[in-house]
C-alpha cells in the first residue's frame, strides 16, 4: 500500500520533518510505501508544495494523519482531497 504523510509544517522546528521522517520509517518496516513531503526542498510557494502534494495524494491508497493535522491548511486540504478520492483514513494517536 502507498501512503502519503499529511501533517502540520509550518510554524514548527526544521518543518515537522522530525515526525514525517519517522512516520515514513514506520510505514517502510510494515512494509508499505511512504509518500512523504517533507522530502520536498525549501523554497517552493505553497501552491506549489500543494500541487506536487496533490499529485502524491492521487498515487496513494491510504492518507495517514499526523497529530496536530487539523490546525494545518495544508494538511486539511490534502484531508478533504483523499476523501474525495476515498483512500483509506488514519490517523495517530
């Protein structure tokens, strides 16, 4: 299964990248495949991370939230995206 990492960035150290790499790591061991932005390089507008993000979303079968989601635009956006195309939902504890 791929599943693509959503999750809060902005306002936080190096850009939450601690928790999307961790994630990401996680997911590998099951033995799935993460679509992570944070891999993504700084400097980008948002519309740009979002559409390369939007493309990640539509190769994914499953969207995996990371604490914190729901205060992110971005991460509410790419949220409504995947349900829209009706991947599979979960969330962290």
């Amino acid at each position: 299964m791929k599943v693509y990492i959503a999750g809060p960035m902005t306002g936080y150290d190096n850009f939450n990248r601690d928790s999307f790499f961790s994630r990401a790591n996680f997911i590998e061991k099951c033995g799935d495949t993460p679509l992570n932005p944070a891999v993504l390089p700084d400097g980008l507008t948002q519309g740009q991370y979002m559409d390369i993000c939007f493309a990640m979303i539509r190769a994914a079968d499953a969207i995996y939230l990371l604490k914190g989601y729901e205060e992110s635009k971005g991460a509410m956006a790419e949220l409504a995206y995947a349900e829209k195309l009706e991947l599979k939902i979960m969330e962290q504890e």
